[in-house]
C-alpha cells in the first residue's frame, strides 16, 4: 500500500467549511444569526492580520460559505491554510467563553474535536 | 413540560414589558425589573456604549463586593467585544438592589462566580453590552443562554427604535442647522406661555432677534458663511440666557426668545446682555475675522395686555424694526403711547 496523498488546500477548506457550518447549525439556535454572525465576523477582523487567507470567509445572517476561498486558494500551501483556521476556530472559541463561558463551547466539541483530528490527519499524511 | 411553558410565558411577559416603551430609561428598567423572573441570577447588567452608562439591578442581599466585581466584567466584556479599553473611572454606574427571586443552591460567598454576557447589536453596530450574574459556578445552561439572547435581541431592537423615535422628536422640535428650537416649536411653547400668564397673571417677556446686515454675509461669502454665523448668534443666544428661557429660530436670520416670569426691566437685562455678547464675539468668515450685531425688540405682559400670543410678537417685532430704523445694533421695548405705538430705547 502506497502512502496517501497529502490533502489540497481545497480538500481541507471542503473540510473546515463543513466544520464551520456544523459551528453555525449548533450555535445559531443558542444564540441565533445574528449576534453568531457578529462574533465570527469579530473573529476574522482580530485574526486577519495573522491569517488574511481568513478574509475570504463570507458571513451573514444567512450562514457561513468558503466559496470564495475555495477558488482563491490553489496557491496557499494547505500549512498554510489548516494553521489559519486553526487559529480561527480557536479564537471563536475564547469569544464564545468570554461571553456564555462555557455553555456553547460544550454543545460544540463533540462535533469540532473530531474534525480537527481529521484535518490533523489529511495534513500529516 | 409545565416547567418549559411558564419559562416560556415569563419570556414572553419580560419581552412585551420590553417591547411597550420608547423610552431608554423605560427599556432598560422593563428588562432590569422583571428578568429576575426568569433566570436564577444575582445581577443584571446593562452597559450602554454611547454615553457609558453602566445600569447593575441586582438582589438586595447582593454585597458591594459582588456589585463591584459585575461592574469590572461588564466593563471587561464591553472592551472585549470592542476592542476599545474602557476605564472604570468612564463609566457612570448607577445601582438598584430590589429582591430577586434566587433559588439558593447552597452556600455561597457572596463573590461573581459564573456569567453570560451579550452585546446589544443593531445593523452590525454595538450599543452596549448586557449581563447575567450568579454566586454559583456554572450557572447558566444552554436554554439560559437561549432565553437571554432572545431578551438581548428584544432590548437592542427596542434601543433602536427609541433612538429612531427621539430623533424624529428631536427632528419635530429643533432647528436642524443652529440646534436651537424651531418655529412651530416656539409657537406651541408661546401659545402656552402666554395662556399661562393670563391666567396666573404672571408677567411674560418676549425678545424678537434679527442679525444686522445678514443679507450682506451671504452675498459676500456665500450662503455657507451665513449658516456659520446663523449657529455662531444661535450658540451665544443660549449661553446668554437662563435655564427656564427658550430660544428658537424663527425665520431666515430671525431669532425669537421667550421669557416666562419676566417683566419688561428684566428682559431689558437680558437683551442687553445677549447684544454685548454678541457685539464682543467675533467670527471667522471666509478668511476674515468680522463682528456680527443683532437688533432687538422687546414686548411685554404686563406693559402691555395683547390678546393673542400673535399680538405679543407683532409688539416686539415692531420694537425690533424700531431699534433697525434707529441705526440697529440695539434693544428697542415695546412701550405703547398714544402718539407712538413703540418707544426707542437706545442701549449702548
């Protein structure tokens, strides 16, 4: 058996853009769109100057869409890419403690920590 | 099940209470008197970003420690979602104990212990910032945090109307260039004046204001100008006069001031000092320094008994055009005789 192709950077948006939407679905219906809307945009804002790759997250009341990363990432190495979000998914959660302590973060990890893993996982291939 | 319905019901009850004022003051005391009905909590919170006002409604056996704690943590969280460090010395706090119906779950020692913590969004803006607080760790569950969204969606919501609603009141009242009070405003203010002053037989001044040479400013440096020096009269009009006086524009470069409880000699006064302050004060124009002057004209119950409100201000809009015919730049009363209906007084 050969060894497994390391992950693309579309492959691994595909992944945290499902992760986020899982983060939107769970979260949205404690807090509802538009103050999750509002943090997430807070996030980005915080961490951008860090990751500008994070710009291209799109977010309204509507949801979260990596669409346009997605077509702007065929050169961003996926280090690259799988650190941003790391870096992303880890300061939303700090935003998330700081206001409901930790009310939402317990509804969320039983989705993100295996998704995380995977993503760990595509990019140590 | 039940347990969810009342929950339910009380959400309801706290959001209407909410939704039923247009006032801030109203908003905030709805939400802070009532949410102790729905949550287990110590305090409530509210922090206003515009003028920094901190509002804390907690429990009557809430200590000053606890108080000062939720303080520090809605401040800390307004920074927080602003990105703005905010110093406690900013904020005007002000504090209402009154009894909250706490489940006690075991001892506590009286310290901030677990919070959630929301901002007030409208349209993507930050107003402020609201608060639970508990003496018990690990207070709050999801539907807690589900409830208090709901609440915090509700208070933003109904912040933005009262503002929208104040400045349509505002836009109803004031003149939108000089901020001083319009003239359908003046006229409703003077209607009830002078129907009190008849009926109290309290005396009662008005001042009739026109600016020198106006036309002049504006034909020389444009009308830009001339609304620089319409707010420049307008702001020292207000600084001249007293704190139960009102002043409005009137007309184009007309101002008119009413002066309840005032007799004739006392608004003589005031006039005269509004003239000076006037005459002292220069103004930038264009790229010159120029002094502007006002012409006024004085009216007076009871120097005269006038039968309408209309009357009063022809009375002093006929001093006004005598202290123009006289050379301008001076306070002319309304005195009538039976020769001439208004008397010059010469005042500087």
């Amino acid at each position: 058996m050969g060894k497994e192709k390391t992950a693309t950077s579309p492959e691994l948006i595909g992944l945290y853009s499902s992760l986020l939407n899982e983060i939107w679905g769970k979260a949205s219906e404690l807090i509802g769109e538009s103050l999750l809307a509002f943090f997430i945009l807070l996030t980005i804002d915080r961490m951008a100057n860090k990751f500008s790759i994070l710009r291209g997250i799109r977010v309204s009341e509507a949801g979260i869409s990596l669409e346009t990363m997605r077509n702007q990432c065929q050169d961003i190495p996926p280090e690259d890419v799988h650190r941003a979000f790391q870096g992303f998914i880890k300061n939303l959660f700090n935003v998330f403690t700081a206001i409901s302590e930790n009310v939402i973060n317990r509804e969320l990890f039983s989705t993100v920590l295996p998704k995380l893993r995977e993503a760990e996982k595509m990019i140590s291939r | 099940m039940r347990i969810i319905f009342k929950n339910l019901m009380t959400l309801w009850s706290i959001i209407n209470a909410i939704n039923a004022n247009d006032e801030l003051s109203g908003i905030i005391e709805a939400a802070g008197s009532k949410i102790s009905h729905l949550f287990d909590i110590v305090a409530f919170s509210i922090l206003l970003k515009e003028d920094l006002n901190l509002f804390i409604y907690c429990d009557e056996s809430s200590s000053r420690l606890f108080v000062d704690e939720v303080a520090k943590n809605t401040i800390k969280t307004l920074s927080f979602i602003t990105g703005e460090s905010l110093a406690p010395e900013q904020i005007h706090t002000h504090i209402k104990k009154m009894r909250f119906e706490i489940q006690r779950r075991g001892p506590s020692d009286g310290r901030l212990k677990s919070h959630i913590s929301l901002p007030l969004i409208n349209e993507g803006k930050v107003l402020g910032c609201v608060s639970l607080n508990s003496d018990h760790t690990n207070a709050f569950d999801a539907q807690a945090l589900q409830f208090f969204s709901l609440i915090t969606y509700q208070i933003a919501s109904s912040m933005k109307h009262s503002q929208v609603f104040s400045s349509m009141k505002d836009m109803a009242i004031y003149d939108s260039l000089t901020h001083v009070y319009n003239r359908r405003h003046i006229d409703q203010v003077l209607e009830e004046e002078f129907r009190n002053s008849w009926i109290s037989k309290q005396p009662l001044s008005i001042i009739m204001i026109d600016i020198d040479h106006f036309k002049a400013i504006n034909d020389q440096y444009g009308h830009d100008e001339g609304d620089k020096a319409l707010i420049h009269i307008a702001s020292l009009l207000k600084q001249s006069l007293r704190k139960h006086d009102i002043v409005a524009r009137f007309g184009g470069e007309e101002f008119l001031v009413v002066l309840p409880k005032t007799i004739m000699k006392d608004a003589l006064v005031i006039a005269e000092r509004i003239r000076r302050s006037i005459e002292v004060t220069s103004l930038s124009v264009g790229h010159k320094k120029v002094t502007l002057t006002i012409s006024l004209g004085i009216a007076a119950i009871p120097a005269i008994w006038p039968k309408s409100k209309e009357e009063l201000t022809k009375c002093a809009d006929t001093a006004l055009y005598e202290a123009k015919g006289k050379g301008r730049n001076r306070v002319c009363m309304y005195i009538p005789t039976k020769d001439s209906p208004a008397k010059g007084i010469l005042s500087k």
